[in-house]
C-alpha cells in the first residue's frame, strides 16, 4: 500500500509499505481522512520523537475492511473513529487511572503505524463506532477535539466565568466552541490573523483583540472589570504563557495548551502567584475524553463547517509540510484517491 514514512529528522518520504498480518483482536481500516497536526510537523522537523520507521498520522477516521480472530463487536463496513493513544492498563500510572502518563504508552502515528497510508491496522480497543452515514472528515477531529476536553476539564470553567483563548488556529477554535457549551458568560480570543478572529466571532468569541495591539492587557482587563477567570493557551510560546499571567484574575486559572519547544522557559513572580492563588495547568493527551469527543461531533455541537480544512490526497501529502502560507487555511486533512463519501 502507499504510505508516507518517516524515516528521521526531514526524511519523509512517500513509499510502497507492506501490510503484516492481522493478530487477534486487531482490525484493518481503510483510512479516509487523516488530519495534519502541529506535533506531526514537530516530529518531521526533529522537535518531537517517533520510532524510526513509522507511518505518521494520528487523526484519522476510516471504515473496516477485515478483521482478526476474536473480534466480534465490530463489522466489516462500520464506520469508525480511532483513539491513537494505547496505554499498558498494568504500570503504576494505568493502576491510578492516570493513563496519560503510562510507561509503555504507544501512539497509532508515532510509535507505531498510523493514517498517513491506504491502510492502518488498530486493536479493537482503539475504534469508535460511528453513524452509517456520519461525515469521516468530521469524524478525523475526534482526536484533536478528544485533547481539547482534557484541556477543558484542566480548565475548570464555571457558569459566568470569562475565558480568554490565546491563539485561533485549529485548536482554538475548537476550544472556542467548548468553552461556550462550558457556560462561560464572556469569551475573548487573542489572535493576530484576521480572518481566524473573524470566524471565532462567528463560533462564539464575543471579542477579538491582536497580540499587538496597544493596551492589549489593559483592555482585556477592563472588558472583565480586573483580569480573565481563565485564561487557555493555544500557542506553546513562552510570550503567550506570559501574557496570560499578565491576563488572569486573582483566584484564577491557566491551561497552557500549547505545546512549546523544549528550550521555552518563563520567569514567575512567586509572591504574586502566592498572593494571588493563581492556577497553572498543563493539559497531556487525551485521557478518557475520545468518547466525549465522538458524541460531540456525532451530536452536532461542535461546528466544523466554519473552520477552512484543506482535502489533500495521500500523494501529494509532501505540498502540505513544504507549505509556508499558513494563514487561509486552518486544518489540512489527508485524503485516499476514490475514497470520498
Ligand atoms: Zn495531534
Ligand atoms: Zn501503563
């Protein structure tokens, strides 16, 4: 079959690959949209790990093709979303529920073969079933959707807070949409791309300010009369993680989403995070929260349709990594020749 392989650092590589046998309790999925993620860029660049070789790909969505022995819940033609996150259930972080940190944690697309291919084979652990006549592009956010709801539940949001989401990509524009279903009673986004902003006061926002905007923290502040109840960020720079400690209120709460390069680090006052009871929180893949994920979309309550995502086909998978313009379009998704609804 026709797989993108990662071979090291910018050795990617568009390649004939063998598919192995199936093992018990595995099926075959024939991938119909695998997204395009900031951590696949990362890896390709060197900035994050992954076995060598591997198919990258971890947001894919694809319907059953054939299965192992011992899988009887599912049915060659089911539609499904994957769960790339496979966790050990035996290490001291599965035994205490926090299975987000196992030991021997493998990843569909990182550590093992994903969706950037025709084919993926994935333990029956691993799939949701979806409607018959469910959108697969729609189904290929799950997981992206899946680690904003960790980030969420980091979040703590309470009915009337204000939130502030600092960046509109991808990512923010989703957290947009569950800060809303959250409760949150004001909702400001910080994004210098026009257009983004634009489309984030359709989502929900109710106010969209640029990074470089004069007064920037003075205004957001005053727009909540003394600082945002929380503050999510959505960009891995150390400028942005600072700007939401010059952004939250006493008492309130940071989710630092992004995921930043290793050499990032921040100066913290501690007499002000001590007076002042502020909340750092991280947010790491995406523990127990793919179903969540599964039924938002399926529901509809997640608006996808406002967020430009770019069809690429599987060959020409290379233009999107090569692609410097990244300000019109907002997602990309992989796509197999003749495999479209
Ligand atoms: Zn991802
Ligand atoms: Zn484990």
């Amino acid at each position: 079959m026709l797989a993108a392989v990662y071979n090291g650092v910018n050795q990617f590589e568009l390649a004939e690959y063998p598919l192995r046998k199936l093992d018990n309790g595995e099926v075959l999925i024939e991938v119909n949209y695998c997204g395009v993620c900031g951590t696949d860029h990362h890896i390709i660049s060197g900035k994050a790990h992954a076995n060598i070789p591997v198919i990258l790909g971890h947001e894919f969505s694809g319907v059953i093709t054939d299965k192992g022995h011992n899988v009887n819940d599912f049915q060659i033609g089911d539609k499904v979303a994957v769960d790339p996150n496979i966790y050990c259930g035996k290490c001291r972080y599965c035994r205490k529920g926090k299975v987000q940190f196992c030991e021997n944690h493998q990843a569909l697309g990182v550590t093992v073969d994903g969706g950037f291919a025709e084919y993926v084979i994935v333990p029956t652990s691993q799939i949701y079933l979806l409607p018959n006549n469910f959108d697969l592009s729609i189904a290929a956010f799950a997981e992206p959707l899946s680690c904003c709801l960790r980030g969420i539940e980091q979040a703590e949001i309470k009915p009337g807070d204000t939130v502030t989401i600092i960046g509109g990509g991808s990512i923010g524009l989703l957290m947009v949409q569950l800060v809303k279903l959250s409760g949150a009673a004001k909702i400001i986004l910080v994004e210098p791309i026009e257009s983004r902003k634009q489309i984030g006061l359709k989502l929900g926002v109710d106010i969209a300010f640029s990074p470089d905007d004069k007064n920037l923290v003075k205004s957001i502040i005053d727009y909540n009369d003394g600082g945002t109840d929380v503050a999510i960020e959505c960009v891995g720079k150390s400028e942005t993680v600072e700007l939401s400690l010059k952004l939250i209120a006493k008492g309130g709460t940071i989710v630092v989403f992004g995921l930043a390069a290793k050499d990032e680090v921040i100066e913290l006052n501690l007499q002000e995070l001590f007076r002042n009871e502020i909340k750092i929180h991280n947010s790491f893949l995406n523990p127990f929260t793919f179903d969540a994920a599964v039924k938002l979309l399926v529901s509809g309550r997640i608006n996808l349709n406002g967020i430009p995502t770019s069809k690429i086909q599987l060959k020409d998978i290379k233009d999107i990594f090569n692609r410097v313009d990244h300000t019109r379009i907002i997602k990309s998704q992989v796509t197999n020749k003749n495999k479209e609804e």
